[in-house]
C-alpha cells in the first residue's frame, strides 16, 4: 500500500473518530430563522398584544409566536405628569408571505 493510500485511510478514520465524539459545538443548541418584532404599551399585556399584532401584519405564514415582556418603565411628560411605558418582544420561529403570480 503507498504511503499517501495510507495517510488518507488515516486521515478518514481520524475524521470519522472526531464526528463521533461529543464537542461543546455539538452540545450547544443549533441556531434557527426566527423572526422577532417588538411592542410598547401602558402594561406588559397590552406591549406583547402590540408585538403579536406586528407579527401578524407582516407574516402571511408563520409559526408559534411566543413572547417575552421585557419590563415596564416610569416616564414623565413635559407637564411632569408620570405614565408607565411597557416593551414586549413576540417572536416566531419563521414569517413567510406569498408572492402571487402575474396572469
């Protein structure tokens, strides 16, 4: 057998061994399309309300939305008056429309 049949019957067995063997680039969770819009309102139900309703109006298809309120904020108007601002964001893990066809 010549050396080079050799070295890539090495280099192909090596390889097959590392693919087998766990790494922490195996064990992390894989990343994914998803497809996120954020919302604001004057409480966290009405913010991801807002969210959801984004989505909605620019994915004709889409997946399971789920939403993650991200807080509420006191803001003062210029009169001095406080109202609470809340933020939300939905996301979906895709959002797709249809492109229709001339003719």
């Amino acid at each position: 057998m010549s050396h080079s049949v050799r070295r890539l019957l090495f280099s192909t067995l090596a390889l097959a061994l590392l693919a087998g063997l766990p790494s922490p680039m195996q064990a992390s969770t894989a990343p994914f399309l998803s497809y996120s819009q954020n919302g604001i309102g004057d409480s966290r139900a009405a913010a991801c309300a807002d969210a959801t309703q984004a989505i909605l109006d620019n994915c004709a298809l889409h997946g399971p939305i789920t939403t993650d309120p991200t807080g509420c904020h006191t803001i003062w108007d210029l009169a001095g008056n406080p109202f609470k601002v809340c933020t939300c964001t939905a996301t979906t893990s895709f959002c797709g429309n249809l492109i229709p066809f001339p003719g």
